[in-house]
C-alpha cells in the first residue's frame, strides 16, 4: 500500500472520530497540540506534554542524549508538570 493509500485510510478514520476529536480537545483544555497515532484499526491521542515527560524519562535513563537545561528551562513555563518530574527524577539519583 502506498503513502496516499494510507493518508486517505487515516483521512476516513479521522472523520469517523470527530466527535471524540472534540471531546479530547475539551478534556485537554490546556494542551497546545494533541497527536493522533494509529494502532491498527485504532485512533488514540497524546498530548505533547505527556511526549516531553517521556522523553525527559528516557534522558534521565540514559535512553536518549542529554538535552541541554536550557531547553527543559525553557519547556517549563509552558507545561509545569515538567518542572516537577526533573524535580521528582532528581530527587531519585
């Protein structure tokens, strides 16, 4: 199959989850960008902030390079709860 078979697959599966679209965009007031990824015949949905947590995770695990403070510094203004979990990850080295 290709690429535009499966963008028109996605396409077809989205409208199908519009109403849920919008109760997730309600449940997550506060995100800035929500990503829809696909499972399957599954649609689920991630905000950005829980894709930073995991990536401040696996930096903390040695998973991933280490980012420079300046960057999460910056990050923490806009979703607080990074703030806390490199305090919560500190606090277990």
């Amino acid at each position: 199959m290709n690429n535009k078979c499966n963008v028109q697959e996605l396409k077809g599966l989205l409208d199908k989850e519009k109403p849920n679209i919008e109760k997730i965009f309600c449940d997550n007031c506060g995100e800035n960008m929500v990503f829809n990824f696909k499972d399957g015949n599954h649609i689920f949905h991630l905000p950005l902030s829980k894709i930073l947590e995991c990536l401040l995770i696996a930096e903390a695990e040695g998973q991933v390079p280490e980012i420079d403070e300046s960057w999460w510094d910056s990050l923490e203004s806009i979703y607080p709860n990074i703030e806390n979990l490199r305090i919560e990850l500190k606090s277990e080295e």
